[in-house]
C-alpha cells in the first residue's frame, strides 16, 4: 500500500463523500444478508446474486441511483474478499469484524472507497492526480520519486484528511546467485537481528514524541464537544501517528528489498502476531496478568511492522520466504543445540551452559532461524556466525528431552 494524501476540491469532496455513504449503505447491506444467513434464516447470496440484487436496489432508490455504480459494486466486491480473507486468512486490507456470536457488524464510520483500473497522472516534481469515479482528476501530494503503478485504489476519509491508497504489489527481485540462507529473528529492543549479525532497528517515534502525543489526545478527549480544541488536538494526533506509520512503511521496503536482493533464502522465525497484540486484559472472570507490560509490548510489537516485513519480503522474493516455527530459537544453542533457559544469561547474551558458545542473544536465535532449527532438531552441528565455541572438537551432540526443556518466558 502506498498511501497520499489527496487534496480534493470542495466540489469534488461533495461527490467523495457520497461515494462513501454509497459504498458505506451496500457494505452493510452485504452484512445484513451475512448475518441472516449466519442465523439460518436465507441462504448465502454470492457476489453475483449481489449484484443483481444491487441493480434492483438502485432501480427503486433514488439515492443510490444518484452514486456511482461501479463504486457500489465494488464495496460488495471489497465485502466478498473480506469474508473470504476472514475464513481463509489470507491478508487483506480490510476485514469486517464480528460479533461475538458470530455475525458480522455494521460498518458505523468506515467511509472507504475502492477504485479500479487506477489512472494516475504526473502534474510536476511534488503533485500528481488520480481520476475518482465521478469526480475526474483529483491532486495528490507526491511523497516519493516514483508514480504509483497500482491495479486498484482506495480513498479514505478520516479526520479530516483525504488519502489515496493504491495497492502497490511490486515486482520480484531477481534472487542473487549465491543462495545464501538468512534467519531473521525478530524482537522489541531489535526490530530484526540477521543470523550474519547484523541488527536493523525500525525508526520510531522518540519517548519526547510520544508523551506528546498521550498529552494531545487527552487534552482532546476532555475538550468539551464540537469544540475546535477537540478536532485540531485529534487531528494532531492523527498527523503524528501517520507520520510514524508513514516511517514505519519505508523502512519495511527498503528493508524487504535488500533481504530480497542479497539472500536467496529468507526464514523468519514465525510468530503469532495476531496473539500478541491481542488484548490482554482477559475477561472479567479471569483477568489478564501484566496488564499494563502486555499493554507496552503490544504496542512496541505493532509499532515495529513486522508483519508488514515479512508480507513485503514476501512480495519480493515469491517462493524464498519461510517461516520456522519459534518456540525455542532464543534458548537453543546455535552451537550444539542444546537448549536451556540458564543459557540466555540477559536480554543480550547467550552463554550455552554445555559447550560454552558465547554470541548475542538475538543472533544467536536468527542463526537457529536460518538454520531452520527451532524446537527439538535432529542433532546437528552448525557454525554460529560471529560467536566463539569452546568445545569444538566434540563429536557427539546432545539433544535434551521436551520434558527437560524449560518454557521460554518472553
Ligand atoms: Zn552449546
């Protein structure tokens, strides 16, 4: 996704607007119809059926008639992709959520706008324009070198602000001859430690940065209603984070080109991204432990994207993306792979307590990575890159028992 901001005319603002509403009525319709069929009462129309059904719609309402049809045909195809996305979990953009019972809900505020055949145009160094149905050519703020080449996009409205988002997939990078075999281990204080030692760190927003956008959103949130305090306080807060997130995505290409290009094989050791920023405040019957820590974490882990890396590494190098499973790669030794809690002496250090092999905690993880060694591994014998072994002339390797290992804590 590259994403602009698009500075519409009031007219053009007017037709957007409508889209919005448009795709925004039939997207809750197609929700409707989900959740009837969720409770057994219809039977689950398709996309076609849909369409037909929209045909009819906008024959007796005006209003709907009055909107685009291709962007209300669309929201229907965005809803399709969604449902299959929620039962497929394959990544998309965007995934109606679900009650607890099951049934989707209602979209309330989401104001999207899918577009296809994208035709952009270049206007000079900074600004360019993308033609919205029924709106004609509309002026984004071009944010990087390039023109988007995109088959669909999506406007957006939110806080005020108006973006365009194309959904760039780009294309594959030519593997390099050498194969080599990179193991990325993923963590908070290192956003990805390689398994040839090397750390790449995220850019994120400073401690100062953050505090000031706490004291913006409160100030908002106390601010009294329709206030111009409560818009411009959430409005600042809105431009901080995208700017943030804006940072995020770069360093998330740039970061997925150089993998892409230097190695032919890329292991990342597989999380559940999903379960770790889950909530952690459990229920009121049992509530979660570490609140507030998991609370950080949760944070930290989205402000790092590394789904976000993994997807686009992915993009670039089809076909040289693994996951290795990853209990067990921060307490393994990449050495002789024995694998004890006591070995991970701190944060930063590993220090295997049966043969000695010292290295850094999270390159000796990535190197279990790439190797694509995590749990209970056949006996194997690897080198640690940039560690030192103390028993290297041993033979035999032992490997403990599951019921010997300890349950890694982080
Ligand atoms: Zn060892």
């Amino acid at each position: 996704m590259s994403r602009f901001r698009m500075y519409p005319t009031s007219e053009q603002a007017g037709v957007m607007l409508d889209h919005c509403a448009h795709a925004r009525y039939v997207w809750n319709l197609a929700v409707e119809q989900h959740s009837h069929w969720h409770k057994g009462r219809i039977a689950a129309p398709g996309f076609a059926e849909q369409c037909r059904q929209l045909t009819e719609a906008r024959r007796d309402s005006e209003w709907l008639r009055g909107g685009n049809a291709d962007v209300q045909q669309q929201a229907l195809k965005d809803f399709a992709r969604a449902k299959t996305a929620k039962f497929t979990s394959v990544g998309t953009d965007r995934v109606p959520e679900f009650e607890a019972d099951g049934s989707p809900k209602l979209n309330a505020k989401g104001t999207q706008v899918m577009g296809r055949s994208v035709v952009v145009r270049r206007l000079n160094g900074r600004w360019a324009q993308v033609k919205v149905p029924g709106c004609g050519w509309v002026r984004f703020r071009l944010t990087r070198a390039e023109l988007p080449k995109a088959k669909t996009f999506r406007v957006t409205f939110r806080n005020g602000q108006w973006h365009a988002a194309f959904a760039v997939i780009p294309e594959p990078v030519h593997a390099p001859a050498t194969g080599e075999v990179i193991g990325i281990d993923r963590g908070v204080k290192i956003t990805a430690a390689l398994s040839d030692g090397r750390k790449l760190n995220c850019p994120q927003l400073t401690v100062k940065k953050r505090a000031q956008i706490r004291r913006d959103q409160r100030r908002a949130a106390r601010a009294p209603q329709g206030s111009h305090a409560k818009t411009a306080g959430y409005a600042r807060v809105a431009r901080l984070r995208a700017r943030e997130a804006d940072r995020r995505k770069d360093w998330c290409e740039k970061t997925s080109t150089m993998l892409a290009r230097t190695y032919g094989l890329v292991r990342f050791e597989k999380l559940n991204i999903k379960n770790m920023t889950a909530s952690a405040k459990g229920t009121v019957e049992q509530p979660g432990k570490k609140v507030r820590q998991k609370a950080g974490l949760n944070r930290a882990i989205l402000a790092q994207g590394w789904g976000l890396l993994r997807q686009r590494t992915e993009h670039k190098a089809p076909g040289r993306v693994e996951d290795v499973p990853a209990p067990f790669t921060s307490l393994r030794c990449s050495a002789c792979g024995w694998i004890e809690k006591k070995s991970r002496k701190s944060q930063a250090d590993f220090v295997c307590v049966s043969c000695g092999f010292t290295c850094n905690a999270d390159e000796n993880a990535a190197t279990n990575v790439a190797a694509g060694q995590s749990g209970f591994p056949r006996p194997r014998r690897l080198a640690g890159a940039g560690g030192t072994t103390a028993a290297t002339g041993r033979s035999s390797v032992r490997e403990p028992q599951p019921s010997r290992v300890g349950i890694p804590l982080s």
